[in-house]
C-alpha cells in the first residue's frame, strides 16, 4: 500500500554548493522541500545562475501539495520564479522569508515577459499545522538570517526531518536562537530519517564562535583614523547586525550601501518599517545616507557598509577602485575591511578585486575564508542534533561528495549503523517501506538548467562550448557572394578573424582559407543540387583541420554563403 510509502529524491544540492532543492513523497503526497540556485563555474561563461531541472515535477505536478522554503538566502528560494512558471502550488514559509520570496517574484514579473500566479502561506517559527492532510512542524534555527526554520514532516514510522542550514549556538541573539526544546519533542516521538546539512562535516569542533565578525575586527574600529568601508554580503544579516553594534559602540554612523537598488540590506532596512519588531536591531540616530559619505565632518566617523550579492559585490568594489562610483571614491585614510567571503563560482573576480584594493593606498584588512566560518554545521554541531533526534536512518545533504563521507562518518560514531546511512545524488531515489530503507534506488534524469538573463534552458552544453571556444582562440568568418542560378562566385571571398591571428604575419593561413573556401564553391557549382547547409558543414570541417594543422587552435570557424 502506498500509505506506507516514503520516498526522497534530491533535485539539486548533492555534490554542489547551493541550487538546494529536495523532493519528499509521502502517502502519494509530494512536498518540495527548498527551491535555490548556485553561480556557475568560471568556464560558463556568460551564465548568470543554475537552477534545478523541473521535469520530474512537472509530470507529477497533480500529486504536488506545497513549496516549503527553510530560509531567505538564494540558494534555497532563488529558483522560485522559474518554478513557478512551472507549477502551481502553495509557498509556506516564516514572515520575512516570505516578504523576501514575495519582492523577488513581484521584480521578477515586473521585468520579464512571462506571467504566473503565486500564493504565499506565511506561518510561525513554531508552526504545527496539517499541509496536504501530513502534520508538518517547523522548528526555529540559527542561521545568518533571522526566519530560519527546519521542517519535520511526520509519517506512520517517525518523523522526515530536514535540518536546512544551521549551527548550535545557545547565545545567539533572539531572532536567531534555535528551538532546542521543539527539537527535542520531535526527537522523542521518533525520526525515521534526517537529512542533515554536511557543507562544514570536515570541520573540527562546533562553528561558533567561528562565525562571529566582531572579534576579528573590533581592533580595525579602536585604531582607524578614516572611514571604514565594510564588504559583507547582503544576506549575511547576523553579520550586518555585528557591525551595526560595533559602530554604535565606537560612536560611528552607518551608511548601508547597497549600490544594487534591489540589494537586500536595503529591502530588510524597507521591510522593517512596517514590522512591529525591526528585523535589525538599529537607532535611527546611528543611520547616515550616502549623501554623507564625502562630507568633512564625517570624514572620521562613518561606516559605510557595502553589501551586495556574492556575484556583485566585487564587481561593485573593482568599479569603486576604478572610480566609477558617484559617491565612493577610496581615499588615503580609510580601512577597507573585506569580510565578504570567496565562495565557489566567484574565484577569479575575487581574487581580482583583492589584488586591486592592494595597489591602493587604502588600510586593507582582508579576512581570510578559514578566518571567518560561515554559519553551517560543524562536526559538534552535526553530533548535537543526531543526538537529539536519534534518527533509525541518515542522509546527509547539501554539500560535495567528501562532506557527505564525513558527515557519514560522524553519524557511525553516534551509533548509526552503515547499512542505515544513504549517500545520494541528485537524482537519486531513496525509498521507505513500512518504515525500513529498501535496498534498490531509483533514478530520474537531472540536468543543471542554465540561466543567462534570456530565459530557461536556452544555454546549452554547445553553446558554452562555444564561448569557451572563442575566448580562448577566436573566431574566423568567411563571406561568400555567389549567383542564385550559376552558384559562381560574383565577388572576392572575404576573411575577417577576431581573436585568433594578426592578418599581417598569417598571410599563408588566410590563402589557405580561401583555397579551401573557393574549392567547395567549386564542388557547390559542379553540383548544385548540393544543400547550401552541407555546402558550409563540409568547408567548415576542412577550415578546421586546416587551421589545428598550421597552428594547433581551434576557432570558431563560421562559414556565410550569400545567394544574389
């Protein structure tokens, strides 16, 4: 019988980091569990963002009850606008979660073509309700940004629990503090399953107080002469929440410097007003405006705090060093503080602008990845909560292959036997029977879906191939003008190359071009009932040999027949 059916299926997050997207089936019943993005590696070019593939959704989409988001961070919502184009079904999540999920659909309507609707079910930290005829309990945890909660779902042999992003961290400030007591009652009714976030499992020891800012840099606000100019990414905000209070204790005013008007310190700063409780814990009378930032009197009393995506951020920071900022230009006695970590798909533009800030004559601080931990488990923190929950069975998520190896190995220290310990892919199927793990898996075919500001898979494997191609040898274009009836060529076959050689020393590549060129011109003649496509393909083919014979590149060769 199907009631006693429970099957997992992640839809990206395993082996990657970000693009979180997890599919639970229980009595029939599918609940997504995250729906998030992940940047591209540095050879997808001109990628902007990956996203999950929908299929499996997308032909299952009767038996979908509800989106389920665990927090307001990108990597697990970010793909919601593309989903929902897809599916229709509720998005239940906390209050600023859904504020956040609700201005990232409205701009996204707002500038492109397409159109859906959308439901948001916004509910407490400590919500129990019923979703789809399943008792489903949110728990409140601690992560870098307050409205996070793991979700339990309950089945007829324990609970399915999903730990999202989280540390132990018992004096985390309040709208940060997890609820330990919540987890401990799940915990005593019985978990059949955790899937537990492993990204930090290689880490000794617990994360906090790792993660904390403050003591890295309270000695760059005791001694700094200028302004302090803060990187730290906009959705960080127990961090943003860390720097208000150091500048509030050395008798600073703070400019949140979002240069993205659509950044999300300054979308938290415009949601808070309408909140009874301020989600920052701010005094207007500390705030300043980037109206500020030149004025002499506060030459030595600001923090100017530059936030932005992980994407955009140094992008905004080479742009400053360059001068192209209105209000922000370096000058001699500032401290610049990088705190904003380098996270994967964001290398090379780091690296670059950190090169950058150092030719400068700013002070620079720069804080190391392995200085400052991001708020995700470690080890202590990953022992806390199988002890707490005492799961029959284990899947570690969200994370590389290695931490998922690592983060098994801790739940065999707790007692956790290897046979009830599942490593998956996305893709992968996992599958409960009256409660024990079956042995067999099924798969669904995943694919990342590549997104670069035009639309949903319209990049492909070719295509980026394709612009790896050309940024590393060129590109060669021949033009050809021949007669529509005689097919002879009426004018001079034109080489034009971008990228790949100086015409002046390769006259001998460009005569062997149009040699080439000229004799299927010829065969176009003698045949022409010849395809004009095939025509292209075969001089295309002999250019190429031709060229990785002479040179060893391999452009992009584009051969263009004109028929007058």
């Amino acid at each position: 019988m199907r009631d006693n059916i429970v099957k997992i299926t992640p839809i990206g997050g395993q082996a990657e980091m970000g693009k979180s997207m997890y599919c639970l089936e229980i009595e029939n019943k599918i609940f997504i569990i995250d729906a998030g993005f992940r940047f591209p590696e540095s050879d997808k070019l001109g990628v902007d963002i990956i996203i999950p593939n929908f299929d499996y959704l997308k032909a299952n989409q009767d038996r979908i009850q509800a989106i389920l988001i665990s927090h307001g961070h990108d990597d697990v919502m970010g793909a919601l606008p593309y989903l929902l184009q897809e599916i229709n079904a509720p998005i239940y999540t906390t209050d600023l979660t859904a504020d956040l999920i609700d201005q990232m659909l409205k701009r996204y309507l707002r500038h492109s073509n397409v159109k859906f609707n959308y439901q948001i079910k916004r509910i407490n930290m400590n919500a129990s309700l019923k979703i789809g005829g399943i008792h489903v309990e949110f728990f409140p945890i601690t992560h870098s940004i307050p409205g996070s909660v793991g979700i339990a779902f309950l089945t007829k042999h324990g609970y399915i629990v999903y730990s999202s992003e989280f540390i132990i961290d018992f004096g985390a400030p309040e709208k940060f503090r997890c609820n330990i007591q919540k987890i401990m009652e799940i915990g005593k009714h019985g978990v059949l399953a955790l899937m537990c976030e492993s990204s930090y499992a290689k880490n000794d020891g617990y994360t906090s107080p790792q993660h904390k800012l403050t003591s890295k840099i309270e000695s760059v606000f005791e001694d700094a002469q200028g302004r302090i100019i803060i990187s730290s990414y906009a959705q960080n905000i127990f961090r943003t929440q860390e720097i208000v209070h150091l500048a509030k204790k050395y008798n600073r005013k703070i400019v949140f410097y979002g240069r993205d008007k659509y950044d999300n310190t300054n979308s938290l700063l415009r949601i808070s007003k309408n909140k009874r409780k301020p989600i920052l814990d701010i005094e207007d009378h500390i705030l300043a405006k980037k109206e500020d930032i030149n004025k002499p009197k506060y030459a030595d009393k600001l923090v100017i705090l530059l936030s932005g995506s992980p994407r955009r951020i140094y992008h905004d920071i080479l742009d400053i060093i360059g001068g192209g900022d209105e209000f922000l230009q370096l000058e001699e006695d500032d401290t610049f503080v990088v705190a904003s970590p380098i996270l994967p798909g964001t290398e090379k533009i780091a690296n670059r602008a950190i090169n950058e800030l150092y030719k400068t004559d700013t002070h620079i601080h720069f804080i190391r990845n392995k200085e400052l931990s991001s708020m995700h488990a470690s080890q202590e923190d990953i022992k806390v909560m199988l002890q707490i929950l005492n799961p029959k069975y284990f899947i570690p998520i969200k994370g590389e292959y290695q931490h998922f190896v690592a983060s098994s190995d801790l739940a065999k220290e707790m007692f956790i036997d290897d046979d009830r310990i599942a490593i998956l892919d996305n893709g992968e199927t996992v599958t409960f029977k009256n409660g024990v793990l079956l042995d067999y898996r099924d798969t669904i075919e995943i694919d990342d879906i590549m997104i670069d500001g035009i639309g949903i898979g319209d990049v492909g494997v070719k295509v980026i191939d394709d612009r790896n191609q050309l940024q590393k040898d060129g590109v060669v274009i021949i033009g050809m003008t021949i007669d529509n009836k005689t097919k002879k060529s009426i004018a001079n076959t034109d080489v034009q190359t971008r990228g790949f050689i100086y015409l002046k020393d390769s006259e001998n590549i460009i005569k062997g071009i149009m040699e080439i060129t000229e004799d299927g011109l010829k065969e176009y003649q003698q045949s022409p009932q010849l395809d004009p496509v095939d025509v292209r393909v075969n001089i295309k083919d002999k250019i190429n040999k031709f060229i990785y014979r002479e040179t060893g590149k391999k452009p992009v060769v584009l051969p263009i027949i004109i028929e007058l």
